[in-house]
C-alpha cells in the first residue's frame, strides 16, 4: 500500500535535481546573452560574390546581426520560474515532513504548500514550453535559419540580418566573425542548445513533482483520520 510520508521522502530526490537543472539553465541563458551581446561582434564586414571593376577588388556588404529577443526572453523567464517552482519544493517537503503537520491546525500550512507547488511547476512548465516553440517559430528562412533587409546607409546598401542567438551563434556568425572570435561563437552556440533541451527535461521533472507532491496530499488526507485514531505505542517497563 502506498504510503504518503513515502512519496514525501522519493520527492526530495527530483526537488534537487530540479534545483540544479533550473540553476544551469538560468546560468547558461545569462552567459551566452553576454557572449552573443557584448563579446561577439555584431556588425560584420562580409565579402560578396560581386566584383568591382573599378577598384579591383570584391564589394563588401556591412552587415548587422539584430537578435530576435522572445525566445531568449522566454528561456529566462522559465529559468527563473522553475527555480523558484524548486525552492518551493524544498521548502514544502522540509516543511510537510514535521511531525505535527497532520493537525487540525496546521490544515491551512499543508493546503498552502500544496498549492505553491501546483502553480509555481505549471507556470514554469507552461514557460519552458513556451521557450521550446518560440525557438523554433522565430527561425527565418534563409539558409542560417535568420531573415534580412537590404537597407540604404552611408550612400550604399548594407544588410541587417534578423536571428535569434541560437540561429546567429550556430550558423551565421561562425562563418563570418574574426578567427579570433570563432571560440566564443561556439560556446554560444553549445550554450543555446543546451539550455533549449533542458528546457524539457524541466517540464518533465516539474510535472514529476507536481504528482508526488499532489498524490502525497491525496493519500496523506485519506489516511488522517486513521493514523490519528491509532493507540500510541505503549511504554515498556524495566523489569
């Protein structure tokens, strides 16, 4: 027969996993956004297929990476939600492992705890999910996976190309930003991808912990009533 305070043990195991996942995640989102914005050169100077005659020499086209900032934006936020969807869950499983949380008094405690647990896994989960799409809905359709516009500045026509971090880092950027650089595009790149997938296994561990801890409670009020009427052991007396 399954037994609440059983689950309730087994639960710490994914809390802390979660913790640490969320914890990588958060800290991998903010080091590839520093990379891909601070370190990383975004305007680039590209040569192109067309020949001037005049000059004797192949045009350059000056172009610029502009970031596509949802998906980032999400990654974030799911990082940060499920962080804190794990806090919560360390704290209610220390929380509802003490002896007195099945009182009537305490009622109130095991709801809150309950509760924080359900709506701080299904609003991470509901973000993480919402980072996986967009990084895939925000690709564009050229060959890097990025969209551009031809625009007239400083008398001749320049490029600004249109990426999200994952796209620039891993497919355009490479090819075109100084040797020097080409290191960091691609722990940008090995960033990105990483923090994207983990993005579902924080879905899967948030939904883990979202039934333990719901089927604790479930089985934990089943069995009150019951557990409170046991007789309480009875001492023994030293002959």
């Amino acid at each position: 027969m399954l037994r609440y305070d059983n689950i309730l043990k087994l639960a710490l195991v994914p809390s802390i996993i979660f913790f640490l996942i969320s914890l990588v995640s958060v800290a991998l989102t903010t080091h590839y956004w520093i990379l891909t914005d601070w370190i990383i050169p975004r305007g680039l100077k590209i040569v192109t297929s067309n020949f001037n005659d005049r000059l004797q020499q192949y045009e350059t086209d000056d172009t610029i990476v502009y970031f596509k900032e949802a998906s980032t934006d999400a990654t974030i936020v799911s990082g940060c939600l499920n962080l804190t969807a794990a806090i919560v869950a360390l704290i209610a499983w220390s929380t509802l492992r003490k002896p007195d949380m099945d009182s009537q008094y305490n009622m109130s405690t095991r709801r809150f705890w309950t509760l924080s647990i359900i709506v701080t896994t299904i609003a991470g989960s509901a973000t993480a999910l919402a980072a996986v799409v967009l990084h895939y809905t925000e690709r564009g359709d050229d060959q890097w996976g990025c969209s551009s516009e031809r625009l007239m500045m400083s008398g001749k026509m320049n490029t600004n190309q249109y990426c999200t971090r994952e796209m620039a880092a891993c497919n355009y950027q490479p090819g075109f930003v100084p040797r020097e650089d080409r290191q960091n595009t691609n722990i940008a790149c090995s960033e990105a991808v990483t923090v994207k997938w983990l993005q579902i296994v924080m879905i899967v561990n948030a939904l883990i912990i979202l039934v333990m801890f719901s089927l604790q409670a479930r089985l934990r009020r089943k069995s009150r009533q019951a557990r409170l009427n046991e007789p309480l052991p009875e001492e023994k007396v030293a002959s």
